[in-house]
C-alpha cells in the first residue's frame, strides 16, 4: 500500500502502524504514520486532498482491527445473505487493489457490482466529481427495478 511514499518515509510509517494495532505508542506516533501514508491513498502526487489532524486512540484502533480479524470468517460467510441492491467504487489507482478488497466482495453478494473509477485513488470522490452521483442514480434505480 505504502509502495509510492519515499522509503525513509515508508518504513517509519510501516513502524509506527505496526506499533499502533499492537496497542503500543500513543496518539501522536499513531497520527504521525497517517500523516505519512496519506500521500499513497491518491492517484496523483500533484492532487491530494489536505491531511487534517485528528483525534486518534491506540486502544480503540488495535480492539478494532482484533474484533475484525476475529469476525472476518462470520462476516464473510454472511455476504451471500444480503438482499439489497449494494454497489461498490473502486478508485483503480487505490493502494488497495480493487481486485484484491472491494472486487471480492462484490461478487460474493449476489447482484452487488463494483465499479472501478479510472484516474482516482482510495478517495475517488475527491479525485473524479461526479462519480458518486452516478453511482447513487445507478444504485437508486436498481432499487426501483429501472436499472
């Protein structure tokens, strides 16, 4: 994921989040690694929406990413349940391959559907106006039966 931040940068960010989910360091170095990786989630180095400071607790982000990992198998099994209309966006230039996260789980919900925005990160509404309107009209008319 971190692939495109320089190395020096890369490395202590890496440090620091795997320091974070053990529920190690405080809110400061937890912070300091999301404001390292922040450039990665964005399809352009000239482009990247404004990083903003925020409250962070180690505790909350390392029970948060346990209870996931414990739950995952659960969530996993219940996604052939669902039974509304459900679409994902995927940015193509997502450090998260869409094809590796919301691509999988997609077609794991029956009629879900994914689409991938050309030219935008992990925030594809910042980088491509307008898609999730499109997305919202096409989800909204699936709902109707029009889609």
């Amino acid at each position: 994921m971190l692939r495109p931040i320089p190395e020096r940068d890369r490395q202590l960010a890496e440090q620091l989040d795997e320091q974070a989910m053990r529920g190690e360091g405080g809110p400061e170095a937890a912070l300091e690694s999301m404001r390292l990786a922040w450039p990665a989630y964005f399809a352009s180095s000239d482009h990247i929406m404004a990083f903003r400071d925020t409250r962070v607790s180690v505790p909350a982000y390392a029970g948060l990413l346990e209870s996931l990992v414990t739950a995952l198998p659960l969530l996993e099994s219940a996604l052939a349940d669902l039974k509304v209309p459900l679409g994902f966006l995927a940015g193509a230039r997502s450090p998260m391959p869409h094809d590796q996260a919301a691509g999988p789980t997609a077609r794991a919900i029956p009629a879900a559907w994914l689409e991938v925005i050309e030219g935008a990160g992990h925030f594809p509404w910042f980088e491509r106006p307008g898609c999730v309107r499109t997305a919202l009209q096409r989800l909204t008319g699936a709902a109707r039966g029009t889609a």
